[in-house]
C-alpha cells in the first residue's frame, strides 16, 4: 500500500478546516503525521516530529521575546506548524513572532472559531492512517527486540537502529562518554540532526538519537524506545556504581595497610605484579574520573583520600589512564613506580606532591620531572649523597659504571623491567643479576621505598657529582 503523506498546505487548502496562514509561508510542505490540542506552558517537550501543535493561546507567551523564543523551541523540536485557534484567550502576537516563523519557515495558522480542532485531528488521523499502522507495526517490533535487551545492549541499539533508521547512543552526562552505542550508519550525512534526551531511570545517562534529515523518529515511538533502552541499560548502569564502589573501598581498605579480598578482579590478570603507580587529581575532579574508569573498564582502584582523589593503576595500565584523563581534561600527578602494595600510602603521598609541583598547564606530571632541591643547593651537597647513597657504586672501573649505569636506566624507566632490558640491550636474566650485584654492594633494596627514595636523590645527584670528579 502506498504511504499517504499529509502537509500543512492540504489542511490550509480545505476549506471546511477554515484554516489560513500567519506566518512561514515557505513551510507548508511539512509533513504532518499528527495533530494535538496542548495548553501547557511548555508544549515542545510533549509534541514531536512532524506533529500539528493546536491552541486557543493560552500556552503563547505575551512578551515580544517569549513569542520569539516560543517559535523557536517548537521548530527546534521539529513540529511541522502551529495551529492558533480565533479565540478571547489568544494574546496579540508580536512582529517578532511573524518575523521568527518566516526565517525559519515554520508554518503560523490561523483557524477560524466555527472550526473545532477535533476537525482539524479526524482530517490528520484519516489522512495518516496507512504511516499510523506502520508506527504501530515497529511498536510491536521494537518489543520484540527488546527481549535480549539485558544480555546484549550493544545487540539491541544495533538492531533498534536499523528498524527506525536513526543512530543510537547512550552516553554519560558527567564524563561525556559513550556508555554504549550502535555501529556507525552508513551515508549519515553530516547535516544529521541530534537530540537527546534523559532515560526515565537514570538522571546521569543520556540517549542520543541521530537522524537523516525529514526521516525523525516520531514523539509516539520515542516514548517507547526511551523504556526499552532505559530497561535494557539498567542493570549495565547498576554494575558500574557497583564497579565504583568496590573500586573506591578497596583503595581506602590499601591505603589504611590492609589486603582486601577480590582485588584481582578489578586489577585484572597479573595485577601488581609488574609494578604500580599511584596518581593524584583534584579532589573535585573524583567522581568524574571514578565514573569514567569504570565506564571504560580500566584495570585500576580509584577513590578519595584526605584531600585528594587516587588511581592505583597497574604498570599495564598507564597508558590508558594517561589517555582518559587527557580526554576529560584532568590535570595528574604520578608517583615513581612501586612493587609492593603496603607502600601504597607512600605513593599516594609521593603522588600529592608531584601534582602540587607542577604548574596549572602542566596535564600530566611524572616523579620523574620534579626538581629535588635539595640537589640544586649545592655541589658539595651532590657529593656527599652520591657516596652515602651509592658507596661503591660511584666508582669508574668498569664494573661499578655497568652497574651503577644499570641502576640509573632502572630508575629512568620507571623500574619497568622490560623497558630498561632494552634500553641496556641485556636480558632479563642479565638484569636481575646486576640488580642483585646491586643491593649486595649497597646494602639497599629497590623494593624498599626509602631505598627507592635514596636511589632516586642519588640519580638526580650523578650528574653534579660526575662533573666535580671530572
């Protein structure tokens, strides 16, 4: 059967509807797939696309700047026009308003007091019958696929796609990230339009719905597919609370020196094995990057502490972190690289520093990069570090350099061992030979943080050192 389609022209153009035209003139081939009576204050949240706004006034504003804006809210909303009833209770509309329509083409009429709008409605409801039961087909479809919304969302917003021919995507208000969203459409033109609007459950999450332009998802299937997605996202919206949650008690429960159970399960395969890092953000930036790391699955622990908010991460998880907070435009502090997890408070102290070190264009501040000042007082300072410190060490036979020199690339490779294997080009095996060459001769271990702390001073000394020797 072939589709009817109704314009507001049709219905200006019959004279039994006695209906002419105000303003927008350039607007009469919108289509019309509806027509509602509305006199709240704010019709363009309960009318959609392609529908016929009718009122006897009492919802037109008085003043010149509502009656522009008035239009303005209706067309953005995608009405197809206003029908303004000839009645006492309609104000007197302005030069702006008629203005307003005609730039926009956004059909004003006029229907005459012997016409009631339930003409007007039967007129719409005959002439749209066919679109209407096509509506209603894609209701019962949409319901259907809805069934495996829980197991599968991304399934279903893909799906959900192709049956109403318009882009999906849930994403976060706070972070302004994709929670989950459908695969790309194929010859979406960039003059798309967008909406969105709030899922029913949840205040935080936005639905996004792009659309080809004269093709926008009616407001009758809109409401629908809002609860299907708010439905089917429910619980994959509960999991990450939770995730943050457990995130944020996990990370309190490490920095009091106590072991929780289940820390394998947000740390992911390996954990700490490798090393980790703990880094510092602004306190009020905490729930953001909490949302955000779990919204992104990232393998770390991420809480409050005293004045600012932490990330444990993983060694494996440094990039990623880096990658997020420059995409939320998070400022971060990073502490050195430590083995053990009773050391956590000492990185999140180590951490706090590093961030207040640095200056407020600085986005990412590593251990690395911050001044000691101790060092820069004095070359005699330099010295009496790097003997205390290194012992032996300091020395420049061969031995001690290779060794002394494997230190120093374990320290600027943030002790990742791979990293520093390489840039030594030795093995593994050589490595960890040297490093335990290493603590005999100095008597310090680098699984030590205040062994660490001194390597550290002494790395930062060499340099001074190196030059009064020479």
């Amino acid at each position: 059967m072939e589709r009817q389609v109704l314009t507001v022209r049709d219905l200006v153009t019959a004279q039994s509807l006695g209906t002419k035209v105000l303003a927008g003139a350039a607007g009469l081939d919108r289509q019309v797939l509806w027509a509602h009576s509305c006199e709240l204050s704010d019709p363009d949240r309960w009318l959609g696309p392609h529908e016929l706004l009718m009122t006897v006034g009492l919802c037109v504003p008085h003043s010149t700047a509502e009656q522009r804006t008035f239009i303005v809210k209706l067309d953005e909303a995608g009405l197809a026009g206003v029908a303004l009833g000839d009645h006492p209770s309609l104000p007197p509309l302005t030069p702006e308003l008629y203005e307003e329509a005609d730039k926009r083409s956004f059909p004003v009429l006029l229907t005459n007091h012997a016409t009631p709008f339930a003409a007007i409605g039967r007129t719409v409801a005959a002439a749209t019958a066919t679109t209407q039961t096509m509506q209603v087909l894609k209701l019962s479809k949409l319901y259907q696929l809805s069934a495996y919304a829980r197991t599968d969302p991304v399934r279903m917003l893909n799906d959900l796609q192709a049956l109403l021919r318009a882009g999906l995507s849930v994403f976060d208000v706070k972070t302004g990230l994709a929670i989950v969203e459908g695969a790309p459409l194929e010859s979406m033109p960039t003059s798309a339009r967008e909406r969105t609007y709030a899922l029913p459950g949840d205040s935080d999450a936005r639905l996004m719905i792009s659309e080809f332009p004269g093709e926008e998802v009616s407001s009758f299937l809109l409401i629908h597919v809002l609860q299907v997605i708010d439905v089917a996202l429910s619980q994959l919206l509960r999991s990450l609370r939770r995730r943050s949650e457990r995130s944020a008690h996990m990370l309190a429960s490490i920095l009091e020196g106590r072991s929780p159970d289940g820390i394998e399960n947000l740390l992911g395969t390996g954990g700490t094995s490798s090393g980790y890092q703990v880094v510092a953000v602004a306190l009020d930036e905490g729930e953001k990057v909490a949302r955000a790391a779990s919204i992104k699955s990232l393998a770390v622990l991420a809480g409050s502490g005293g004045s600012s908010f932490f990330i444990l991460m993983p060694e494996q998880s440094r990039n990623d972190v880096r990658q997020l907070l420059s995409r939320l435009d998070v400022r971060a502090g990073a502490s050195s690289t430590y083995l053990d997890l009773r050391d956590a408070k000492a990185a999140a102290e180590e951490a706090v520093k590093v961030f207040s070190s640095g200056g407020m264009n600085d986005q990412w501040i590593d251990f690395a990069g911050v001044p000691v000042s101790l060092l820069t007082r004095s070359r005699k300072e330099a010295s009496a570090v790097v003997q205390q410190v290194l012992g032996g060490l300091a020395g420049t036979d061969p031995k001690s350099t290779a060794l002394r020199e494997t230190l120093f690339a374990f320290l600027a490779n943030d002790r990742r061992w791979n990293e520093t294997a390489a840039a030594l080009g030795i093995h593994r095996q050589t490595l960890s030979y040297r490093l335990t060459r290493i603590k005999e001769i100095t008597g310090r271990d680098i699984a030590s943080s205040a062994d660490l702390s001194a390597f550290w001073l002494a790395f930062q000394a060499w340099p001074s050192y190196s030059t009064i020797s020479d």
